[in-house]
C-alpha cells in the first residue's frame, strides 16, 4: 500500500536521468515541432485553396475529406496509415511517424484557418490588387495577416495533439523512435512507478497551457472585432 509522506522534487529529478525517456522527450518534441510547422503552412495553404473554390460540389467534397481523419476514430487512422506504409513498403520508423502526425494534423489546422477566411471582406483582395498589390504581395501582406489568429490557433491545436498523441504514433513507430505516450505506456505495463507520475504531470501542464493559449488568442480576436 502506497503511504503518502509529503512533496518532493526527486523523481523529476531521476525522470530526467532516463536515457529511455530523455530519448522519447526529443523525438516527441522533434516530430511535433516538424509536423505542426509542416501541416500548418500546408493546411493554411489548402484552407485559402478550399476557400476560392468556385465549384460547389467540389469543395463540399474536399470539406468531407478533410473531415474524416478527424471523426475517425484513431485506431482506424493508425491502422490505416500502418497498413498505407507496409503496403508502399516504407521502413517503419521515424518518417513514417512524422508523415503521420503531419496527416492528421492538417485537417485540425485547416478547420482552424477556414472560419477567418470567411470573415474577410469578399472585395478586399481586388481592393489591394486595384492599389497595385501584385497577387503575392496581396497574400503576404494583406490575407495572412487578417487571418493570423487562427493560424496560430490551428498551429497551436496541431502541436497539443502530435505531443499528446499515442495511437496513430503506436501503429507508425518503428525500432529505436518512440515518443512519451508510448514510453509511458511500455512503463505502465511492467509497474506503475513514481517516474510516470512525474512525466505525466509534466505532460498534462504543457497541454493544458498550450490549450489555454490557444482559446486565449481566440478570445483576444473575438474583442477585438
């Protein structure tokens, strides 16, 4: 029976000396900071291709594409793209990790980016462009700064969930890469021991204030307008 004898500091002192965790902390944060500023800048890039659609049906079907890996349930994503990977014949290991949690952060971002898009003024890029303003110009000057709250909100959303993942990353991992979720869960399966605790907590406060930045930059832009 456990018996609770007050606070201490020692096991995030000795979660830090795990060479198995030290290694799974780099490859988690290496692949989440990757494939969030990836799937961020493709998914901004889709969001403002889905938005000058013309066609109806067309972008009503993209829409429902990029709407499945989020219904989905990660289990069917992870078995999917396991099975994409074996079948193309990819060696299972660190990019087949990262072209994952690029996968299915991009439909997170893209649903982040779209709503700012619909709340441009339908004439403002004809408005530069008759000033002068070259297309690009226009894009990099005019479109992505007005839409910038939910870029960042959709690069913070990728973040949390390529750092908090563990399901899709259990399926695409390979021999030697490994993030925390997994190695949390390989260290579950032999014993609850007081290091978990400590990666857990240490887990659970980075998440909760990324999300508390991102609803922040959200209501910040609501007073705003």
């Amino acid at each position: 029976m456990a018996k609770w004898e007050g606070f201490t500091f020692e096991w995030y002192g000795k979660l830090f000396e795990n060479d198995r965790i030290m290694n799974a902390l780099y490859y988690t944060i290496l692949i989440a900071v990757v494939s969030t500023l990836v799937a961020t800048i493709i998914g901004t890039i889709t969001a403002i291709g889905i938005h000058k659609m013309r066609n109806g049906k067309g972008k009503k079907l993209l829409l429902n594409v990029n709407y499945l890996p989020i219904l989905n349930p990660d289990v069917v994503t992870g078995v999917s793209l396991m099975t994409l990977f074996a079948f193309i014949n990819i060696e299972f290991g660190f990019n087949t990790m990262l072209i994952s949690h690029i996968v299915f952060n991009i439909p997170y971002v893209i649903l982040s980016v779209l709503p700012k898009l619909k709340q441009l003024p339908a004439n403002i890029e004809d408005a530069a462009m008759d000033l002068g303003a070259k297309p690009m110009y226009t894009l990099r000057k005019v479109i992505l700064p007005q839409i910038k709250p939910g870029i960042i909100s959709g690069l913070l959303i990728a973040f949390t969930m390529s750092i908090d993942d563990f399901v899709i990353s259990f399926f695409t991992a390979g021999n030697g890469v490994s993030n925390l979720s997994i190695e949390i869960y390989s260290m579950t399966r032999k014993g609850i021991r007081p290091e978990i605790n400590a990666l857990s907590t240490i887990m659970f406060v980075v998440v909760l204030v990324l999300l508390i930045l991102s609803n922040r930059s959200e209501k910040k832009q609501s007073v705003i307008k």
